[in-house]
C-alpha cells in the first residue's frame, strides 16, 4: 500500500506542450502583434471545431504609425504559449533535458514562420529561434527540429552562441515578421518535444502509414523537395 504511494511515475519518452484538439487549450495562449507600437497587424487565435486544431490567422501590414516617428519597421505578430505558473519561491519552468527534439503536427501556408523558445537566460530579450519549413503547404505534415539547431537572438539579432538551456524552458511560440503585406494561417494540431526513442518510433509508425496511402492511392506521391527539419 505504501509503496504505491511513493511510486515514482514514469519516465516518459516524450512531452505534450500544446494540444489543440479541445478549445480549452486556447486559454494557455497570447497574442502579440505592431499594434502595440502603433502599426496596423491583425492577429488572433482560434479553435477549429471541424479539424479539431488551433489555428494562428491574421494579416501583416507593414505601414508605419502615423503618430510614432521613433518607429522604423513594422509587421509582426506572433503567439506564445502562457509563462509557467510560479510555486512559492520561484518559477516553474518546462524540463526537455531528456528529450532531443520539438515536433510539431502542422498545416501552413508559404509565409516564412519562426519558431521562439524563451529559456530562463541572463538576458530577458534573449530568444531560440528557427524558421519553420514546411514541405508541402496547404496539406498536413509533420516538422521535426533538434533542439540543438536553435540559434540565440536578442531583438532578431544573432547573438554569440549559447547552448540552449533544456532544463528551464519558459515559452514556446511562433512568429511572422517575413517582411510581406498580407494575410495568413498557420494550423496546428500538437507540439510536442520526444527523445530519440520515440522520435523513431513515430517517424517509422508515420512513414508505414504514408506507405499504405500511396499503394492504395492513384495519385503519385509528392515531389516536393526535402527541406531542413522537415523528415515526413
């Protein structure tokens, strides 16, 4: 009886940061775009009841206010996941130190997507970024990206080189700044960040799957080149 109290979870060989297939999630979200600085952006975040996903929509506009001459550039927005709720004597953060990489289960368009990452660093500015390619628009796929891959950046400005501290995570988000008037949508139906265990597993399970669909399937299968992070 008393060992089943004590009884340590289990280790498991992934982690679910967002989930979209119930609206609840949505609550964990916020938004940010140049309104903030004057500029005319529109973004928001909304649930997908019939795809059971989270979807980030808006338009970028790179006009600058009217009324702030101090402002150069403009055209972003971005969302970002809730900071970690604090305990009593600090905060909470997210712990990937077991785990290798961030996996997303994603349908974009062409616009050019970053993805951030907020550790606990010296520098509150200080964001882990990397584009978020995406083989074939407009159709669901899977984006794998090592954790190691992501570049350090204070105020979009590559910065010299420190590892990414896993252990204390703080956000996770994805941003638009590609410098293009116009509207967008970036669907989303998990991310998650796995080991190299269950990264394996997943990308065997999917592949035999793909597989499947293509024999049974009088279409060809995508000729789409390859890109970086983008394995199936």
């Amino acid at each position: 009886m008393f060992k089943s109290l004590f009884k340590k979870p289990p280790i498991l060989n992934y982690h679910t940061i967002l989930d979209f297939k119930s609206p609840e999630t949505l609550k964990n979200i916020i938004t940010r775009s140049d309104k903030e600085i004057g500029g005319y952006s529109s973004t928001k975040f909304i649930h997908d009841p019939i795809e059971k996903c989270g979807k980030f929509i808006g338009e970028l506009n790179l006009d600058l206010p009217k009324d702030n001459p101090d402002v150069t550039r403009s055209g972003y927005a971005m969302f970002r996941t809730k900071d970690q709720p604090q305990s009593l004597f600090n905060t909470s953060f997210w712990d990937w130190s077991r785990f290798s990489s961030l996996v997303m289960r994603v349908k974009g368009d062409r616009r050019k997507y970053l993805i951030n990452l907020q550790a606990n660093t010296p520098m509150i500015t200080d964001l882990y970024q990397h584009r978020l390619f995406l083989n074939d628009p407009g159709n669901w796929e899977t984006v794998v990206i090592p954790l190691d891959d992501f570049v350090v950046t204070n105020w979009g400005v590559i910065q010299d080189q420190s590892e990414l501290n896993k252990s204390e995570i703080k956000t996770f988000g994805v941003g638009l700044l590609d410098k293009t008037y116009g509207p967008f949508e970036l669907a989303i139906d998990w991310v998650k960040v796995m080991n190299d265990e269950e990264l394996k597993n997943y990308t065997e399970i999917k592949k035999s799957e793909k597989e499947e669909q293509t024999e049974h399937s009088a279409f060809p299968a995508s000729n789409y080149p390859e890109p970086k992070a983008t394995v199936f």
